[in-house]
C-alpha cells in the first residue's frame, strides 16, 4: 500500500485490520450462542481454543468440561434464547478483552414458568494463526426473574416453531417456504 506523507493509507489500513477483528471476535461469539441455543457441541467448542478456561458459575474448567457438564442438563429444556447486546472490545495485537451483556430466556418442559437472567460475559480472546477465540471466559449474573409462560403453547400454535438440534430450520441452506402450521 502507498503510503502518503500524511499517513492515510496506513491509518486506514490499521482502521480496516480492527474492524475485522472486531467481526472476527463478534462472529466466534455469534458461533457460541447458537451453540448453545441449538444445543451444537461442536459450534461450541468452535469459540473456544481447546486450552481455554470457561468461568460459568457452578462449572469452572475448560471448555470440554463445561459442555460434558452443561449438555446433560439441556434435556429439561424446551425453550433457551441467547441474546446479546453491548459489546465492547479491547484489542491489542493478537488478544483482546471483551465484556458483552447477554440476556436469556429459559423454559423448562411442562413448566409454566419462563426463567429471565440477565449478565455479561467477560472474555479475553486471543487469535492464533489468524482465528480468533475465547481463550478466557468468566459469566457474571447481574439480575434473574421469572415470567408467566402458561398458555404459550397456545399462543404459538400456527407459528413455525424451533427446535434445540441440527433439525431447527436454521440449519438449512437455503432456507425453504413453509405453509403455516395448523391451529388446535
């Protein structure tokens, strides 16, 4: 790249190196969510560098630990959404530090109950032949209550719904049309 007597072009080319990082890092953290939302134990550990630490609460250990811990659990689980919002980044070279606010809505099977917690992920990153991952993860609660979900069931029916596996239409590439699903 040229470089003018200004500087420009190597100013850009630094603001387009960080952008991509800053995708990157937004990406693995996008692979981890849906992991866990479809229950993907290998999108998971595709956030994660095999020799890192996951901090979550009740586990503490590396990231193979936390899923053989975390997966048996999901049974129960009908419904788990992951969103996340405020996502700030600090990126010094090949790591960065992260802390990203997450909420998540949980509904046990049978249960009329829909569990709400709010918290922040506090991740540092590192990137290792050019990918970029958790290579450090500790999850702080901040808030958690629950809602009335009674006649959810109700409320969806003749919506297209998901599923927690491989079979969630999210999955599919292309995605295809569907007709609505019958009302009880």
């Amino acid at each position: 790249m040229h470089t003018t007597t200004d500087g420009t072009d190597d100013r850009l080319a630094a603001d387009v190196r960080l952008l991509l990082d800053r995708q990157a890092i937004w990406d693995c953290l996008m692979r981890y969510t849906r992991g866990v939302d479809r229950l993907d134990a290998d999108l998971i550990r595709s956030a994660f560098w095999e020799d890192g630490h996951d901090s979550h609460g009740q586990m503490d250990g590396s990231p193979e630990n936390f899923i053989e811990t975390w997966m048996p659990t999901q049974a129960r689980r009908e419904a788990c959404q992951h969103s996340v919002t405020n996502h700030a980044v600090v990126i010094d070279g090949d790591v960065a530090d992260a802390e990203t606010y997450f909420q998540v809505a949980i509904r046990n099977s049978g249960s009329d109950n829909l569990e709400l917690v709010g918290g922040r992920y506090l991740d540092r990153y590192e990137r290792r032949e050019g990918q970029w991952r958790i290579f450090t993860r500790l999850v702080v609660l901040d808030w958690q209550c629950r809602a009335d979900a009674s006649g959810m069931d109700r409320r969806l029916a003749g919506s297209h719904r998901g599923s927690r596996d491989r079979q969630d239409p999210s999955y599919e590439r292309p995605v295809r049309p569907r007709t609505p699903p019958p009302t009880a």
